[in-house]
C-alpha cells in the first residue's frame, strides 16, 4: 500500500503542522476567546449577586414596611374600636337620660290618672251611699211602712260599708 509508505515521509511534516495548528487555536482560542467569555461570566456572576442583594434588600425594606403598616393598622383599629366604645357609651348614656326624663313624665302622668280615679272613686261611693241610702228608704217605707229620715238612712249606709 502507498498510503502506508509514505508516512514516514510526511510524518514530521503533518506532526509539525499539526503543532502550529493546535498553537494557533491555543493562543486564539484560549488566550483571546477565553477570558473574554470567563469575563462576561464574571460579569454575569457579579451583575446577578449584585441584582440578588438588592431583591433581598427590596424583599426586607418591604417586609420592614409591612410590618410598620401592620402596627399603624392595629393601632388604628384599636383607636377606631375606641371611638365606637366611646360612642356606645355617649349614646346609652343619652338614652338613659331620654329613659329617665321619660319614666318622670309617666310617673307624672301616673300620679295625676290615680288622683283622678281616687277622686273620681270617691265622687262614685258618695253617689253609691246616697242611692243605696234613698233605697234603703224606700224598702224600710214599702217593707215596713215607717218613714226614715235621709239623715238616718245615710248613717246607716255608712256605717253599713264601714263594716263589709
């Protein structure tokens, strides 16, 4: 075969040729490609770390701010709480005072409605005693045939109520 005769010939040449080709590629690959693509990594890296740290930094500005909002919520519910306690308050006090001004109204009401039935109570025996005395009269007249004086009739109607 003459392929295989003629490395020995070519040998040295491709070998040589085979080095400037690797040392080409190693000083453009490694020494130009590299560390520009190691740099962009870097870069990568840094801007990513960096980017990272503000997030953790907005992520607890934000959580401080919460937590504030929480404590101004609370309080403000707390004030608000306060202020519909203290309206309660107001308003069952007014209405004990309408309550109260109302109950003296009625017990006025009351006292004058049970001085009318009194007196209209007693207007009412007064007239039942002078009935009851002009028929115990008239009874005594038809039963008895005697006559009594009105005087007598009231006495004894009286005392009569006196006792039941």
């Amino acid at each position: 075969m003459p392929q295989i005769a003629q490395i020995a010939e070519t040998y040295s040449s491709q070998i040589f040729y085979l080095l400037v080709f690797f040392g080409i590629v190693f000083f453009v690959v490694g020494r130009g490609m590299v560390p520009k693509v190691m740099d962009t990594v870097a870069q990568r890296d840094t801007t990513i770390e960096g980017d990272l740290a503000a997030a953790r930094a907005a992520r607890d500005q934000a959580d401080a701010e919460e937590d504030a909002w929480r404590v101004r919520e609370n309080e403000n519910r707390a004030g608000a709480q306060a202020l519909v306690a203290e309206a309660k308050a107001e308003a069952a006090a007014k209405n004990e005072k309408k309550i109260a001004a109302a109950q003296k109204r009625l017990d006025t009401k009351l006292a004058d409605a049970e001085q009318r039935i009194e007196k209209s109570r007693a207007e009412a025996l007064t007239e039942v005693e002078s009935v009851a005395a002009e028929a115990a009269q008239e009874i005594v007249a038809k039963l008895a045939g005697a006559k009594v004086t009105a005087a007598k009739a009231q006495a004894a109607v009286k005392e009569a109520m006196a006792h039941a």
